[in-house]
C-alpha cells in the first residue's frame, strides 16, 4: 500500500498554503484558473473495441464548446492545461499499475477547489490512455454537479438506483467520449451519508470494478470536512486523491484532512490554481 507522506511541505502565508509539493507522491501542479463551479469541454464518438458501457447506456452528444464554457478538456484547450493533465495522469496511473488499484475517489477539504474539474478532466485524459477504460461517478448525493460539465440532464441516476432500484445499465451516461462512461446523479438525497453507506452502494460498488478489469473507477465526492459522506464509502475504495487550491485551502484545513484520512490510503494531493511559473516548458 502507497503511505501517506510523513509531513506535508508548508510555506505560511496567513494559513493559506503556498507551496506546490505538498505530498511527493502527486507532486503535481493544475492549470492555473480552473475553478469548481462551470467552465469547460469534452471528445468523440465511442470506438467499439474500448466499449465499457451497457447496452442500452445513453448517449449524451459531444459539444465542442465545453472547454469555453466549463474547462472541460476537450483538445482543443492550450498545450500547458494538455500537459499537466497528461503528466497528472501518467503519475497517477504508475502509483494506481503499481498497487494494483483501481478505484480511486477524489476529495477537497471545503467547496470550490477544483475538486469536480480536476476529476471530470482526468477521468477524459485517462480515457485517452489505450490500455484503460473509465467510469466516472458522481458521488455527492448531496450537490450533484458532474452532469453539467457534459451538460445534459440524468433521466436516472444513482439516486434512483438506491431509492427506487432502478438497473444500473439505465442509469450509465455515454459522453461520446471513447473509453468513457458516467455514473450521474438525478437529484440530491436527504441522509446522503446512510446511503453511501448501504449494503447496495457497496454491492454496486464491487460490480462496478469487477465487471471490467481494465476500467478505473473514479468517484466526486462532497468535501470532506462538510460532512460524513465520503468517509462513510471510502471503505470500499482502492485510493484517494485530496485537491486544494492555492491561496484557499489552509494548512489546518490540510492537516484535518490528512488525519480524517489516516486509514484510506491517501496517495498525493493536487494543487490547484498555482501560481508557480513553469520551468519545464519545451
């Protein structure tokens, strides 16, 4: 198992971090700009050979105008946003091949971090990745948001799945994106935290990772120090990843964080919105 890093690198700054490697195992730098709440772009049409999706998953169109909208990667954004991703996912895939994990959730310590984006744009730059397929979940039952970056409406969603024991396969979006496929939310649930924690979250769970094995499941949680609904399903999975964003998150705010995590396996921390220069450009 990957160990959470002893002791985070911290430059003060009025409790707001500063410093860009936070953790070494993620050490890794996003865009600077990219923002939680809406602006982006997405690909393609499917390819029948990464096919990941049930047969009768709903095909949601591919709009070329995301990337101006709600920062979703749609390639045609600039080469730097393109390289950290890729770079992003090349690290992230050596510590997931390395572990043998494939399921990995996504966390912020508060709202408006970038948590969202930053799982919506890796989930499309490891889809580009040939040898792996993946599967987006929304896991916020509280504030649903990953359908907007697509921007389409869930006809089901997991709420749906738990509540009403709608089937899987009619509630899986297709982006027409190839190798990708989403798992969206139609509408928030009171007591989202007892639902995550239900023995049908955790049977879906598993099928969800055991029916392909080259499919890395990503979840978007609600933040962590908002409440319990992450760490109610973090049980039943592989990793996490926690985002900040510099010159918002605190070092407090990071400390508490790690602490709540101590026992999920915490592999590295993404910074989001840096104001550090590049070096690497080539």
């Amino acid at each position: 198992m990957a160990n959470v890093v002893s002791k985070p690198n911290l430059k003060r700054g009025n409790d707001r971090l500063s410093a860009v490697d936070k953790f070494p195992e993620l050490p890794l730098v996003m865009p600077t700009q990219i923002t939680d709440d809406a602006s982006s772009e997405s690909m393609q049409t499917p390819n029948s050979s990464r096919d990941i999706h049930y047969r009768t998953t709903r095909k949601s169109p591919f709009l070329p105008s995301l990337f101006n909208r709600f920062r979703v990667l749609t390639g045609a954004e600039p080469d730097h946003i393109t390289t950290a991703y890729n770079m992003l996912r090349t690290r992230l895939l050596q510590t997931l091949n390395d572990a043998h994990y494939r399921s990995l959730a996504f966390l912020s310590p508060t709202a408006n971090a970038g948590k969202t984006l930053t799982a919506v744009n890796l989930s499309i730059s490891l889809s580009r990745e040939v040898n792996h397929t993946v599967l987006l979940v929304d896991a916020d039952l509280k504030h649903p948001t990953i359908h907007r970056y697509f921007d389409f409406t869930p006809e089901a969603g997991l709420d749906d799945y738990l509540t009403n024991d709608e089937e899987i396969e009619n509630i899986l979006v297709n982006p027409s994106i190839p190798g990708l496929v989403l798992l969206p939310i139609r509408r928030s649930l009171p007591n989202s935290s007892e639902f995550l924690s239900s023995p049908r979250m955790t049977v879906l769970s598993d099928e969800l990772k055991n029916r392909y094995h080259s499919r890395i499941i990503i979840y978007d949680f609600p933040p962590l120090l908002a409440c319990d609904d992450a760490l109610a399903f973090l049980p039943n999975i592989d990793a996490c990843v926690l985002v900040l964003e510099e010159g918002k998150s605190t070092e407090s705010e990071l400390k508490e964080s790690v602490k709540l995590l101590r026992h999920h396996n915490l592999i590295g921390t993404i910074v989001n919105k840096s104001k550090t220069p590049s070096s690497r450009a080539y």
